[in-house]
C-alpha cells in the first residue's frame, strides 16, 4: 500500500440514487477508477442521498428528536455502501467498515475501499467522515455532488448563480457554517467536514458527476470544479 498514493472520494448519495439508482453514472465510475488502480487506491465515503431523506421525513411527522434522524441518514448511507460494493465486485471490499482501522486492514487487501458514515456525530453527515478519513490517510479530498462545484448562491434555484472556482479554507468554512445545520441537509460540504479541512489543511476539490474532471484531477490536468485551499 506504501507505494500507492490513497484518495478519499465522498460520494454525494444524490449521486448514487436521485431517485432511481444511477446505475449507468456508477458503472462509468467503477470503470474509471479501475484506469487508475495501478497508481492509487481509493476510499469512497457514500451519502445517503434520496433514501435518507425519505426516512428522515418520515422520522419527522413521528416527532423523533435530531439524533434520531441522523441515526436514520447513517443507516442508509451505509445501506448504499454495502450496494456500491456489490456493485464494484472483487476490487472493493467485502465487508463493511464501521471504523477508520477497518478501513485502513481493508485498504491493504482492496484497490477500493467502499464505506457509508462511521459513527453517530452531532452535526455531521458523511462528508465529516470522509474529512477525517483524508486527515487520517494525508490524502486529498474530493467531493462528488449533483453541481459542479461551489456557487454563490444554489444553481439549481438561481440560474444566475456564480460559480466560485477557487476558495480558501477560512472562507468557505464560513460560507457552510452560515446555513443550518439539519438531518439530511443538502449542501456541498457539511459544516463538521469544513471545519475539519480547514484545521488540518486538507485540499478539497468539488465536482459534479462528469467524469472527465475526476480524471483531470487525478492526471494533475485541467477540470471544472472548485478548489478549497490556503
């Protein structure tokens, strides 16, 4: 494993099912992380993307307390972990990881790593995780999501939306930590994740499902996407 540089890819769950799942995007993506398996290993962190929200409306009309919401996002992001890594067959993992040494034994045996959220934690989504697993491995960050990266205001509400191709890690912080934080909340980067990019200086890039700018990323070439640093 010493020889392989490690990327920690959070995969937004609007991703893997916006509402039916996106099988033809995933098998895109299977394939074009087998290109790079010579040169890297992955770890992908799944969100919980519509399946979440579903049982966290639900939770809601019981009056279940925020806890008990996120338990819910955290049992499905784990549930389509346990898909993604079905759907990636002998290169990922066969068991799911519920901790950062679980993934770590995991990383040795597999080219792709394939986990959902690790453990309850106030105020977080499985972006934190996927902070704290790039933190842990000294990797960098990317954070696939349904925009192409970061814009002043939603693109998907405001069509004259700026798109904001660099940021640094104080201002973006800033930025995330101005919206509310809520049980299967839709923003970018959670505010835990940017917190923790921040503190230990990790460098984040966000990008949308075009594969093509994955690929500029991990060839060192140009993409569309935003860049968190400095």
């Amino acid at each position: 494993m010493a020889s392989k540089k490690v990327i920690v890819i959070s995969l937004g769950g609007s991703l893997i099912v916006p509402e039916k799942i996106d099988f033809i995007f995933l098998d895109k993506l299977k394939k074009t992380l087998e290109k790079y398996y010579k040169k890297y290993k992955f770890v992908i962190i799944c969100g919980g993307g519509s399946i979440a929200r579903k049982y966290i409306e639900a939770l809601k009309h019981e009056n279940k307390i925020e806890k008990e919401l996120s338990l819910a996002g955290i049992r499905a992001t784990r549930m389509n972990a346990l898909f993604l890594m079905q759907f990636f067959g002998k290169e990922a993992n066969e068991v799911l990881p519920m901790d950062m040494k679980e993934v770590e034994s995991n990383l040795h045996k597999n080219n792709a790593v394939i986990c959902g959220a690790l453990r309850y934690e106030d105020k977080s989504t499985s972006d934190s995780t996927a902070a704290k697993l790039a933190n842990h491995f000294k990797s960098e960050f990317i954070n696939m999501t349904n925009v192409e990266g970061l814009y002043n205001s939603n693109p998907v509400i405001h069509k004259d939306a700026k798109f904001i191709p660099l940021i640094s890690w104080k201002s973006f912080e800033k930025r995330a930590n101005g919206i509310k934080h809520k049980p299967g909340q839709h923003f970018v980067l959670d505010q835990h994740a940017s917190t923790l990019i921040r503190k230990h200086k990790i460098k984040t890039y966000i990008i949308g499902k075009n594969l093509k700018n994955l690929q500029g990323i991990l060839d060192n070439k140009s993409f569309k996407g935003t860049i968190i640093q400095g």
